[in-house]
C-alpha cells in the first residue's frame, strides 16, 4: 500500500477561546482521534478538542 491509499477520515479539531477552529491531525481510527484528543485536553489548557469523522458535520459522529 502506498501513501495514496491511506484513508484517514477522523479528525481531531482545536477550537480557541475566541470559537477559532483549527485541523490538529487526520487518523485511521477514531480509537486513535479519540486518543489524541485526550491527551492533548488533558494538558491543562483552555482549548477545546473535538473528533469528527470526515464528510459529517457535527462532533463525535458515530462511525
């Protein structure tokens, strides 16, 4: 398998103070998203993190 078959359609998503989004990473899994998210919220700061699923619109969606 080479990089152009790679399908990553979870997104983990920052959003700031102000409601600013910001793309953080696209992963396989939303395990993996998921695990992401959590360690980032976990550091303390004030920023929101989400995971969406690719082509959804709202957070958490169901894969």
């Amino acid at each position: 398998m080479n990089d152009s078959t790679v399908t990553l359609p979870w997104l983990v998503f920052r959003q700031d103070d102000n409601g600013n989004r910001y793309r953080v990473g696209r992963y396989a899994t939303r395990a993996e998203a998921q695990q992401i998210a959590d360690t980032l919220d976990g550091r303390g700061h004030k920023q929101l993190y989400s995971v969406e699923k690719l082509g959804t619109s709202g957070p958490g969606a169901a894969d």
